[in-house]
C-alpha cells in the first residue's frame, strides 16, 4: 500500500480507508488504485475489522475520477490495457472482502470514483456532493464502471447519465438510486461514523456469510439463486450465532457474538 497516497486507520472494529492525494483531486491514477486494492486486502485479512468506510482527505472532493493523463499518455497501448484491469479487481475486492462496506461521499463524486462508490455496499454523501459520468464530454466513455451503474440505477437514467454526461446533485442522486442517505454537510462525519457503528455490532460470521451470497447470487437465474441461498441458510443454521442471536431477542438483551 502507498501510504502517501492513502490512509489507513482502524478504530472500534471500523477501518478508514481514505484517499490521500488531493493536489490531483485523488485522480485515479495506477498508483491510487494499487492502493486502494492493497487497504482492502489488508482490511478483509485483519480479524479485528468488521466494517471498512471508504473516504477521502480532500475537504471538497471524493474523486474526480479515472487519471486523465494517463488516457493520453504516450506509451504502449498494451500497457494501458493492463492498466485498467486494476479497476475491476479493486471492485472484486471490495465485493469480496465479506464485511460490509460505506462510501463516505463528503465531496464531488465523478467518473470513475462514481463507480468506485456502487462498488460499497452502502454510499452516504453530504448536500455538497455531487455525481455524475461526465466522460463523454472530455471525447471518454465510462466503460469500466457502466455495469455497475446498471446494476444500481434504473435503465433509461444510466443511460441518460452515460450519454449526457451531466452532473447530479446529491438529492437527485438519492432520489434514483445512486446513494443511500444524503445529510447536511455538518452531520456527515456523524451519519458515517453511525452507520458504521451500527455494521461493527452485527455478526461478524454471519455479516460475512450474507456479504458472499449477496455477490454469488446477484446475477444468478431466479431457481438457481433460490436453491443457493436456501443452502446458506442451512448453513447459518449451523452457526452459535444464529442461536445466540434468537436467545438474545428472547431474553430482551444484546447479543454476544463469537463468531463462531
């Protein structure tokens, strides 16, 4: 991981995972994405974090998105084709890391950083953010993140998004889909930090096992994904957990969880 490009800090089960690079915007460039990929690798291997929120250091700006002088840079087009796989595996890492994941939205939100955020489970953004794929206007399309807009927003709004290229404010990004919770800015770091807290008092074992059937089945066909998701429940069944968690409801108490 590059630390001067992000920063990594694990407090009460919750790793900050934030982008550290703000004199480019935290452009998306191979180096902050290595990054990014290394952080969440090293989150989903640390027993002692249960929720990672993914932020950025800048007071205005999530990401402006993918690295536009690397798309023009002179150098072999093989290189730049192998420079991009960087950004589906940082989505497969996010989808796969078996915890659960925020998008701390506090600033602008654009390109590739847009997709970036669809690929956490859950985005909160301040009123000041704003979002948007405005690649199309710099003679760009968003390809590596088109499918993850689809999966997320309804048809004909990606595909105005995609073709248009306008930028949304945060109450229209709410309003279809593309974000969860919108606060004033004043409250953000708070909504964030509830959030999150909320995620780290959940089951750990369980959190992980609904974490990997929710990637598994999310394209399967409908019989396919019933008769999977029917096996994860015999599973669950398995587990102290689940038994600890059904006790606690019964006794009015907080559950204990082993994780076991």
């Amino acid at each position: 991981m590059s630390p001067e490009l992000v920063s990594y800090a694990v407090a009460d089960g919750v790793a900050t995972i934030a982008m550290d690079q703000p004199d480019t915007r935290n452009a998306l460039s191979d180096e902050l994405l290595d990054g990014l990929i290394a952080a969440f690798r090293r989150a989903g291997e640390d027993p002692g974090v249960r929720v990672c929120v993914l932020a950025s250091t800048h007071p205005k700006v999530f990401s402006s998105g993918g690295n536009l002088a690397g798309f023009a840079a002179e150098v072999p087009l093989v290189h730049k084709h192998e420079g991009t796989a960087r950004f589906p595996e940082l989505f497969r890492a996010i989808g796969t890391l078996g915890k659960p994941t925020i998008c701390a939205a506090g600033g602008h939100c654009l390109a590739g950083a847009l997709g970036l955020a669809l690929a956490c489970d859950l985005v909160v953004a301040s009123d000041a953010a704003t979002f948007g794929t405005p690649e199309i206007n710099v003679g760009v399309f968003p390809f590596m993140i088109m499918a993850l807009i689809y999966r997320n927003v309804g048809r004909k709004k990606t595909t105005e998004l995609l073709l248009l290229g306008d930028r949304l404010d945060a109450a229209e990004a709410e309003r279809i889909g593309l974000v969860n919770k919108v606060v004033p800015a004043a409250e953000f770091d708070a909504a964030v930090a509830d959030w999150a807290a909320r995620l780290a008092g959940k089951s750990p074992l369980l959190m992980g096992l609904g974490k990997d059937a929710m990637w598994r089945q999310q394209d399967m066909a409908l019989e396919e994904a019933w008769d999977f998701l029917r096996s994860q429940l015999t599973i669950a069944f398995a587990t102290e957990d689940i038994q600890e968690g059904v006790k606690a409801f019964f006794e009015k108490r907080e559950p204990v969880w082993t994780g076991r």
